[in-house]
C-alpha cells in the first residue's frame, strides 16, 4: 500500500469517526416509540455491555473506500483500543472523552473529541440506551440482534449500530457499523465470538 492510499484511509477512518450521521435517512427515519419486543431486546443489550469487564477478540475493518484493515479489539467499561495488525503501526485508542490515533511508521498522533462521535456511546460507564441516547432502530433475525443509537439531542452527530449474535438468549459482539455525514459505511467485524 502506497503511502497516500494510506493516508487516504486514514482520513477517511478519521471523518467516519469523528462526523457520523444521517442518522433518520440511514436508520430509516424510525424514531417512533419502541415496542414492547424492542424494549426487552434493548435492554439485554444494555446488561449485555454493562456486563463486560473485558473483552478482546480480532476485528477486520473495511474503510468508506473498500480499503481494510484487521488485529485486535480490546474494550472493557470506559475504553475502547484497536490495535492493527493492517495496516502495521496504527493503533486507536477511545477513553475519557478522547480518541488517539497514533501511526507508529512516521510517528504521528491524533486526538479527537468523543463528545460528538458516536463511540463515545459505548464508553459510558454504565451505559444507558435511553435518555441522552436514542434508540433508533432494533432488527431480529433468526441468531441475530441489531441496535442503532444516536445521541437524542444531537443525532446528526452519528449513528452506531451494534451486531449481535443471538443464540439461545445469550448475545455475543459480531460488529460495529458507522455512517457518516455523507453516508459513507465504516464496518468493523468481531471474529471469534
């Protein structure tokens, strides 16, 4: 990979991060009240990630532009890291209202605000999904659960969507989809779970 097609990436991740939304177009404008169904599943999303103390399994990242990156994901209350294995020397690093992007092959450092991006809905300690966040959207399939959040007061800030694996009650993390503010797609998959 050439050094501006990494770069190129890099920006692109950083927009995605840092200017998520078109949260009604992309959640198909669904902001009615939830169901009584709806409600059940948010909340064992909800005891699902207030119930974890550490978690660490491998991602695999496809950027805006079909460009992908892979290694290790690691979150417990308050922090979210990603450490690449691809593209070697990147690391991202979400916690205490920041995000830190560091590229260790020509030693840049990036610090971002989570005030306004959608990660920092998964680094509240604990985390509540009503009230300052808005449950958009909840979709079941057969061993699958998918929540999208927005920030209630500001949902142009982003839309997350959590993936789950739902089987036999108990759910397991399968991804994060982020969209941005010109409805580009950042997916990250969880392997091993």
């Amino acid at each position: 990979m050439s050094a501006s097609q990494f770069l190129g990436r890099r920006a692109a991740l950083l927009l995605s991060l840092s200017t998520v939304a078109a949260v009604a177009a992309c959640a198909g404008s669904r902001s009615t009240a939830l169901s009584s169904a709806d409600q059940v599943d948010v909340a064992r999303v909800e005891a699902y990630l207030n119930g974890l103390s550490k978690f660490s399994a491998g991602f695999s990242q496809v950027w805006p532009d079909g460009g992908v990156g892979e290694g290790i994901l690691t979150y417990s209350p308050g922090d979210l890291k990603l450490d690449y294995t691809y593209p070697r020397g990147l690391s991202m690093k979400a916690a205490s209202g920041y995000l830190v992007l560091r590229d260790d092959r020509n030693g840049s450092v990036t610090h971002m605000g989570l005030s306004h991006n959608p990660l920092g809905l998964l680094l509240a300690t604990p985390i509540r999904l009503s009230g300052p966040i808005t449950v958009t959207s909840v979709l079941r399939a057969p061993e699958f659960l998918q929540v999208s959040l927005a920030r209630t007061a500001m949902p142009s800030d982003g839309l997350l969507t959590l993936q789950f694996r739902d089987y036999g009650g108990s759910l397991a993390l399968q991804g994060l989809r982020l969209v941005d503010d010109r409805r580009r797609t950042t997916t990250f998959r969880v392997q091993g779970q």
